[in-house]
C-alpha cells in the first residue's frame, strides 16, 4: 500500500538525524511511497549554502538537492526558523536589508501553515 | 485533518525548542487542527509559574501558555512522574493541566493521529 509522508527535519547538518532522514526518504520512494514535503524546521542548517564539509565527509545538504530534483519532493524551510539562524533567500534578504542571502538551491522558505496543511492530511509524519 | 500531538520534554530557555514548539502548537490550532499538549521530563519546568525569563534574555512562556484557552487548546497533559520526580506540585503550575500517570500517558498519546517532540 502506497503512503502519503511529511518529514520534520529538526536534526542540525551536523547530527546524524540529518542524513538518516535522507537514508529513510529514499527507501520510501523506492519503496513507491509518496513524500509530499519534507519541512526543515530546526534543521535549518542543513538548507545552508555555506555548508562546505571536508571532502571526505558527507554532504547532507548536496544529497537532498540532488534527492529533491530527482524525486520532485518539495523541501520547504521554514521562514521564522531560518531566519532565527541567520539563513535567507534572496528575497528576504532584500526586505530584511540583509547584505547576502544563503539557501541552498532547491530549498523554498514557507510558512508553518504549509506545512500544517501538508501534515494535516498525510498518512505518515516522521520527524528526525 | 488528522489530530496532532505536541511532546515537550526540555526545559525552557537553554534552548529554543520552547519556543518553537509553541509556535507550531499556535500554527496548527489556528488552522483549527485538533491539538493536544504534553509535557514529560524536564519540559514541565517550563510550566513553572514565578519564573523570571527576562534575567535569561527570553520572553516568559508561561504568559503565551495562559493564553492556550483562546485559541481553543484544552488537551494539557503532565506527566506524573516526572513531577514527583522533579519535587513539583500541580499548585506549581503556572495553567491548569491534567496530571496523568504513565499508564494513562501512553493511552493518551495513541489518542492523536501524530505526534512532534521538542
């Protein structure tokens, strides 16, 4: 049986949680599950485009990119929270007279209500 | 709309995880998603009333949590346990909860669709 999920990312780009919740959306859309969003809420770390780890170490923040576009699975940050932590998009970055902005390509900001509405009518909420 | 429930279980101001639950509880209640809230471990300190946040440079969330009737939010939940095991009464608390045992706790829980914890 095919199943509707939404992850909660609250796991730092440095935490393990960050990746399994990679491991685990990619065993659910090869297992023909269906992800609708998966929302960064304290996490907001790993929607950073400074992120640059050693090259012998995982990026967490490429995988979901490459995840996202393959998959068509919307990651939506949250704005209050990514704002909190010092991440924005250009757009912000321009109202809030920030001089560079730092989301990752791939990531939109969003409200909690989108991810209220996404949750709200899921099958599955998962949060690492 | 599936029910969801909001698991605290840090303690408030040495971290944000207070203040961000609270604001996905508001979010979610003001959608008119049916919501319950639970407090476990060290997340009943953040029920404590008398609590001078502004020495830490936080807003006190005792005050927003007064406000839950308004927004129609009448599931609060405490563990037991964890009370007894902090030293802490009812009479401590800053809003009017229900104090349930482990047993309950659990029955409880399975009452919502989905659960967050902070």
């Amino acid at each position: 049986m095919s199943l509707n999920y939404v992850l909660v990312i609250n796991s730092e780009v440095t935490s393990q949680g960050a990746h399994s919740a990679y491991l685990f959306a990619q065993e659910l859309i090869s297992q023909q599950h269906t992800i609708t969003q998966v929302f960064f809420y304290q996490g907001i770390s790993v929607t950073n485009s400074l992120v640059s780890p050693a090259s012998d170490e995982t990026n967490v923040t490429a995988l979901w990119q490459t995840f996202s576009a393959s998959h068509n699975v919307p990651l939506i940050s949250c704005i209050s929270a990514s704002l909190r932590r010092g991440v924005v998009d250009d757009t912000v970055a321009k109202e809030q007279h920030l001089t560079n902005h730092n989301l990752a390509d791939g990531f939109t900001l969003g409200g909690l209500g989108e991810f209220v509405t996404a949750s709200a009518g899921c099958d599955r909420l998962v949060q690492f | 709309m599936k029910s969801l429930a909001i698991i605290n279980s840090t303690a408030p101001y040495g971290q944000c995880n207070y203040r961000e639950s609270l604001d996905m509880l508001l979010a979610n209640a003001s959608y008119d998603r049916p919501v319950g809230l639970f407090f476990e471990g060290d997340g009943v300190f953040q029920l404590l009333k008398n609590t001078d946040a502004g020495l830490t440079g936080n807003k006190d969330v005792t005050k927003t949590y007064g406000l839950l009737e308004l927004y129609d939010i009448e599931e609060v939940f405490v563990s037991k346990q964890s009370l007894l095991k902090r030293n802490l009464t009812r009479e401590q608390l800053a809003i009017d909860v229900n104090v349930i045992d482990d047993a309950q706790w659990f029955v409880t829980l399975n009452n919502y669709n989905q659960a967050l914890s902070f």
